[in-house]
C-alpha cells in the first residue's frame, strides 16, 4: 500500500470514528421530530450518557454494561422532557435548552470524581475475510460494535420509517396530529415512545464519546456535538440515510 493509500485509509477511519456519536444522537432526534417533537436537549441528553456509561464501566467493570446505562440514562432525561412538554404542554424550546442546561450541570457534578480516570477502550470485531480486503477492508469491515450498531440503526430506521405501519403512523402523527388522533391513534403515547428513543440514542452517542473514542472522562466532552445533530437532521430532510452520508 503506497503513502496516499495510507493517508486515505487514515482519514476515513478518522471520519468515522469522530462521525458515529453525532449519527446516535442525529437518528434519535430524526425520530423525535418525525412524531413532532423538537428536542433541543440532545446536548444535555448526550453529556448525561455520556458520564453514565463512564462511571457504569469504572463501577461494574464492564464496558458494555457501562453502555447500556448511558443509553438508559438519556432516555431518563428524555423522559423529564417528555413529561414536561407533553403532559404539562410546555414551550417545546424553552424546556429543551433546561434540559440541555440540566443536563450540563447534572454530568459535571457527578463526573467531578472521575475527571482524568480512563478506561479501557472497545476492541475491534473484524469481520473475517472482508476485513482483510485492501484498502476497503479496514475501512468498512474492522470496526468496533458500536460503529457496527450505528450503520445498523439507520438500515432499521429507513425500514421502519418507510416500510412499516408504524412508520406510516410515526409520520402521520407528526404531519397531522389531529388527523392521526381521530383515526383512534394514540398520539401522546406514541410521542413520549418517540423522545424516549431519541434520548436513548442520545446516551448512546455520550457513551461512544466516554467509553470508545476518547476513553476517559472531562467535563462538557460533547463539546457542541448535540447542537450539530440538531442540525444534521435538518439538513438530511429528515431521511436516515442523508444523516448518515
């Protein structure tokens, strides 16, 4: 393999690793806004994930359990911002950004012991004999679960936006609410679903940042990252596979 090869090679798997917690927290949200729920607490959801699974892995020593509870944890807080919006009707944007100052706040308390402690990181789960193609082989097939589990989950969202009755009525409870409520859908149970995933997937995207990517914790490591995720939505017209390109 010649040097740009190499080069090439690297700045792909660079893209991928530092693109795969804003395509969590970008799918959630997708989801989210398909039922017609703005979120603007992804950022807070993704640092409370992200400490979660930090201080799951140091505590039960197991980094995959330590995932899981950082997914927990953003569905958690997606569920204050459910209750809040949709049981107490609260302004949509208002709550968001407290639950982003919330979860701010909440993340540095609790990771205030755990500031400079690392973990081990995830290893690779080459796929055997695609790994080992030149050049594309690395690049698509040697990666660690979560990067697998991120592709995954856009293949799933476009079948099940697009392919499934549930889909159809995640849609048609986002365009048309009072439409969907009268043809007996139940609305706000589907919307509370809607933003507990999202929150979940939120978390997921905290943990990759804490537990893979850069295995230690610091205080507001999401670094804006939230904030982009609201916007990648946008600009991939809402489309799973737009976010992922």
């Amino acid at each position: 393999m010649n040097e740009g090869m190499m080069i090439f090679q690297a700045a792909c798997l660079t893209i991928i690793g530092a693109a795969t917690p804003l395509l969590f927290a970008a799918l959630g949200e997708l989801v989210a806004e398909r039922s017609g729920v703005l979120n603007l607490g992804v950022e807070g959801m993704m640092l409370v994930g992200a400490v979660g699974a930090f201080v799951g892995t140091v505590v039960t020593g197991n980094t995959y359990m330590g995932i899981l509870i950082g997914g927990l944890s953003g569905a958690l807080l997606a569920g204050l911002h459910a209750v809040l919006t949709l049981s107490l009707l609260t302004n949509q944007v208002a709550t968001g950004l407290a639950i982003t100052l919330f979860g701010v706040g909440l993340s540095a308390l609790v990771g205030s012991e755990f500031v400079g402690t690392t973990v081990e990181p995830l290893s690779n789960l080459p796929i055997p004999l695609l790994s080992e193609i030149p050049l594309l082989g690395p690049i698509l097939f040697d990666h660690n679960l979560m990067i697998y589990l991120s592709v995954a989950m856009v293949i799933g969202l476009h079948l099940f936006i697009y392919r499934s009755r549930g889909g159809l009525v995640l849609r048609a409870i986002g365009e048309s609410p009072d439409s969907a409520h009268a043809l007996g859908y139940p609305v706000i149970k589907l919307r509370y679903l809607a933003l507990l995933f999202g929150g979940l997937m939120a978390g997921l995207g905290g943990a990759y940042l804490s537990v893979v990517y850069t295995p230690m914790w610091s205080e507001g490591m999401t670094a804006g990252r939230g904030w982009v995720a609201l916007a990648l939505v946008v600009f991939a017209t809402w489309k799973p596979g737009r976010v992922l390109l």
